[in-house]
C-alpha cells in the first residue's frame, strides 16, 4: 500500500493568548475523557476501532467506511477497483484503503473519495470504479436512510451490492439484505448547543413567576418607576409553553396591565 500513502487527500473539484502547558494538558485529557465516553455510548464503536455508526443525513461528511451486510468494508484497490477487504479483528478499525472521504454535494446526493484520490463512479456495465479525479454526473450517488438502514444508489438508479464473487456493483433496483450497509466514521459526536429558545424554557419552567419578572422588565415603560407585573394565576402560561406560545401568552397578561406602551 505505499503508493497509497503517497496520496494526499485534497478538496472537492466539481466539473463545471497563551496558556500554560499544565493548562493545555489538563484540557486535553479532559477532552480524551469525553470523547471515551461518548464512544462507549455509542453501541458497535469500541468494537470497530471506535468507528461509530452514521445514523442520520447530517452527519454525512469527513472520512467514513462502508462495512457490508457481512461485516466486512469496502476497499479500494489501486487498479481504480473495488472488493471487500479482509475480515477485522475485535476494536480494530478499518484500513487505509478502506477509508475514503464523503462530500455532501446536495440534501441527498454526495461523492466518495477513496484514498487514491478518485471518485466511486458507475460504468455502463453497472461496476462500480474509480478512475475520476473529479466529480460528473456518474460519480454522485443518492444516500438513502430509512429507519437507520443505509443504502447508496448509482446514476443508473440501481443500488450498490456486493455480489457472491465480491465484486462491487451497482445493479440492484431494489434495496434488500445485501445492499443495505452501515456506514462508519471515526469522527465524534458532535454535541449541538441549546438554542435560546429552549434556554428560555428551561428557565421559564423552574421560575415561571422570575422569567415573567424578567421578561416585563424588558419592554415595560417605567413612567413612575415602578413595576407592574400580572398577579393572577400563572397556570395559563405553562399550557402556553407546552403549545410553543409562552411569548404571546405574555403579551396578553401585559396588555391587560394597561401600563405598557407596547401592548396598548
């Protein structure tokens, strides 16, 4: 495999202050630490080499394997072919050869590129190659997940499989046991941040009396200098919240204070 290693890996071409080293260290075993364990929650990563399972289209980016029906990946040979590669061993991840990087080129077609630096394309005989360096209509496929089962589906709308002489090749018109795969990646989860709607929420539901005081305080006009907030039950405003209308709820209970230059 040295003349795959010899290959560096390049962009998508389309056709057409300082800390203190103890600091940085204690940071970095703590990021260790959280990454460990969000691998050990995800079930199948630590066996595969802590190459967790794409579950979902957004996640489809980086680098990624494609592990057949039999357990076994994907590999690209350097003759722009493709076969299955060799059964792993327990926690071992796949090979060079077998990873290769995904381009998300729309909501649902992407490219793959293997570590030779050619796109996965289909030919007329409905075998799967990969002798492109760049990216045509016959090299973008169509990632389908339905109930996390994943498939791909060529340019000729056949699905990729795996045939009993593991050969690569897209000639399926439907997805069934041997076109269905799991496609892999050694890249964590990444955890989204709460957005301030649902900080809000949070909020309103230890507090909902506090989060009130604090959302009139926002828009009320003091003209004497002091605070006017609703002193009727707030029971109201927790049912609001369930149907996503805590702000107009708000607004409601404000109007009703007649002191409001907004809600008048």
């Amino acid at each position: 495999m040295a003349e795959y290693s010899s290959v560096k890996g390049g962009s998508l071409t389309l056709k057409g202050g300082k800390r203190s080293l103890l600091f940085k260290k204690k940071k970095k075993r703590k990021k260790d630490k959280d990454e460990f364990e969000e691998w050990m929650r995800e079930p199948g990563a630590v066996r595969h080499g802590k190459w967790r399972k794409i579950r979902f289209a957004e996640e489809l980016k980086d680098r990624v394997a494609l592990e057949m029906y039999n357990g076994r990946y994907l590999l690209a040979l350097d003759t722009g072919y493709f076969t299955i590669g060799e059964e792993r061993k327990e926690e071992e991840g796949p090979e060079d050869a077998e990873i290769f990087t995904l381009v998300q080129l729309s909501e649902n077609k992407v490219a793959l590129k293997s570590g030779y630096g050619r796109y996965l394309g289909v030919n007329s005989s409905g075998e799967v190659i990969g002798k492109a360096e760049a990216v045509a209509a016959r090299e973008q496929w169509e990632a389908i997940f339905e109930e996390e089962r994943f498939a791909l589906c060529g340019c000729n709308h056949r699905f990729l499989t795996l045939t009993s002489d593991n050969r690569i090749m897209a000639i399926s018109e439907k997805a069934k046991d041997k076109e269905i795969m799991t496609l892999r990646t050694d890249v964590p989860v990444v955890k989204k941040g709460k957005s301030e709607l649902e900080i809000e929420e949070e909020d309103a539901h230890k507090d909902m009396e506090a989060f009130e005081t604090g959302f009139v305080k926002k828009f009320q006009s003091f003209q004497d200098h002091k605070l006017r907030i609703n002193k009727t039950s707030r029971d109201s405003l927790y049912s609001s919240m369930k149907d996503g209308k805590l702000h107009e709820a708000l607004l409601d209970r404000r109007e009703k204070m007649k002191a409001d230059r907004y809600c008048k």
